[in-house]
C-alpha cells in the first residue's frame, strides 16, 4: 500500500513538472516561435546568434550607437545629429538599450519603428528574462522593470531576437558589432553567451585568455589584447583578416579606441554623453569612422560604486 502511494506520488509530481515545464516553453516560444533553445540564463536565444550581413544588405552609412540605457531623448538627439534617414543610413545599437535610463521601453519602440539593428546586452537579457517572468525574475520582478509591462509583443519578439552579434565580412577590415566584448583566438561561433554580453577584461592562464567580468590586478582590456592583431583577432569564420571590433557596456572605462576594436560606452545614463560611430562605406568596400555625442540631459543613474565616470575624449559634434 505505500509503495502505491509513492508511486502515485511520484507519479504527480512528474506531471507537474511536465506542466511547469511545458508552460515555460510556452512562454517562451510566444516571442521566439521558431526556438527552444535557452541561453545560460533561461532567456530565448535569437533565431540567427551571429547575423552576417552583405554589403547589399546596409546603405553606404552605418550609425553604431552605444549603450543607450533607456536615454530616449539622447538617442533621438544623436540620430538627428547624425542626419539619420533609414533610406541612406544603416542603425546599429551595441545592446543595453534598456534600463537605468528613464524610457527603456521608448527606446526598444523607437529603434524597432525606425529599423534599426542592435545586439543583446547583459540589460536586455534581464529585460527579457522580466518580461517573460523566467530565470531570475520568475518569481518576482522588481519595481525597476515595471516597464516591460508597456513593451507590447511586436517589442518582446524583436527584443528576443536581436543577436548576438552582427558582422559584416565583405568591408575591409570586416566589422563585427557585439555589446560585451571577444575572447582572442576563440573562433566567433565559439564564444560563449556570458563574454559576449558581460566581460570587460581577459586574464591568461596556460596560455590561453579567460574572459572576467570583475576587474583585477592581472587582468587587462579585451580590447587591447585583441588589438595586437595576428591570430588573436582572426576569429570570424569567413576568413582570416582581422576584424575591428565595435562595443560598449564598460562606461567606468569610456571611450575606447584601439587600432582594432571601438568601444562605444560613454555613459549617457550616469550624466556623460551618448556616442555614436558615423561609418562611411567606400566603393571598394574599405570604410573611415566619425565619432559623434551629444550630452547626458541629467545623471539618470548614480554609478553602482560612486566612482565617476571618466572624462570622455569629447568627439567633435557634427
């Protein structure tokens, strides 16, 4: 008789997590209907990780924005001053569109209204995980991301499916868009989920480099790793020309330029400015960058450990 019980017992409990977890699927598949697979953090990874675009994909202009933080008004400011026109000009965010700022959800309706493209940052992948009530908010969403509330499903599903990163291999030198950062010498299909939406820096352990999100005494910029070029920064798969790398999500650094990476993060939510790269496409596919920035209208945000944020090496205004 017990062992029936147990059984039965057993039995319940098996089909309840068989409901548990045929709902969140549900929930999931709602926004990203073509997938089921989950990044590290429960979120709905996009239907194309690494989008590739070809040159008659994008206008002869590309704007690579930093991170926006929910600062709608600076975005519409820095597309105006870019004399954006999504009839001339290709828009590519380098993630964390969301949160700290005052209008996230402006920001997601904007950029998908105006066609823009962007790439998942680690603010997102919480948005996300919020808006779907999965991994860390699938009990209880805090007062911060009320907001996902007024995104609608057009938004959700765009937000789920923006990429990973974003790479154009026909430009000389190709450009890769991506909101974190890569590990040198990984080949692109290989960097993990976590490095490309959170790490800042790159320790070396037995000659291989580690992505670290936390700064340290033995870590270093990924940006200037990869910037020594050679085999380090061979990583797409259409060939073996180094790529140059555009990024954000480390304000506390602010605006990093090495020979081969561009980091955009000037910090518009902590009172800085929003910076943005004017790309300019030649005919023989080799290209320049501009940078432009307009200032913060007020500190949205006070810095998590009260540092300032770095001057910015002011880009001229066009």
């Amino acid at each position: 008789m017990a062992s029936d019980a147990k059984f039965i017992i057993l039995r319940v409990g098996a089909a309840a997590v068989g409901l548990v977890s045929a709902y969140l699927v549900y929930r999931i598949t709602r926004y990203s209907p073509k997938r089921v697979f989950l990044s590290s953090t429960g979120t709905p990874l996009p239907q194309h990780p690494h989008r590739s675009l070809r040159l008659n994909q994008i206008h002869k202009q590309l704007l690579i924005v930093g991170d926006i933080h929910g600062c709608l008004a600076e975005t519409k400011e820095l597309f105006r001053a870019a004399n954006f026109n999504p009839k001339t000009t290709t828009a590519i965010s380098v993630g964390d569109l969301v949160n700290k700022g005052p209008a996230s959800h402006g920001v997601v309706q904007y950029l998908r209204t105006t066609g823009a493209m962007a790439v998942r940052g680690n603010h997102d992948d919480a948005c996300l995980q919020a808006s779907l009530r999965i991994g860390r908010y699938e009990k209880t969403v805090p007062e911060k991301y009320q907001y996902v509330d007024h995104l609608t499903q057009k938004d959700k599903q765009w937000l789920s499916n923006i990429p990973l990163t974003i790479r154009i291999p026909q430009l000389k030198p190709p450009i890769l868009v991506v909101h974190a950062g890569v590990v040198p010498g990984v080949p692109l299909l290989d960097q993990q989920f976590e490095d490309m939406v959170m790490m800042r820096e790159l320790e070396q352990s037995n000659g291989r480099w580690n992505a670290v999100v936390q700064r340290s005494d033995d870590s270093i910029l990924w940006a200037k790793v990869f910037s020594k070029g050679g085999s380090d920064a061979a990583i797409i798969p259409e060939g073996k020309e180094s790529v140059h790398v555009f990024f954000g999500h480390d304000a506390k650094q602010g605006l990093q330029q090495e020979s081969l990476a561009t980091g955009l993060d000037t910090g518009c939510c902590y009172g800085k400015s929003l910076t943005g790269a004017l790309v300019t496409i030649n005919d023989d596919a080799t290209w320049t960058q501009r940078l432009i920035s307009v200032p913060a209208h007020e500190i949205y945000t006070a810095p998590r450990d009260n540092s300032v944020v770095p001057p910015v090496t002011a880009p001229p205004k066009l």
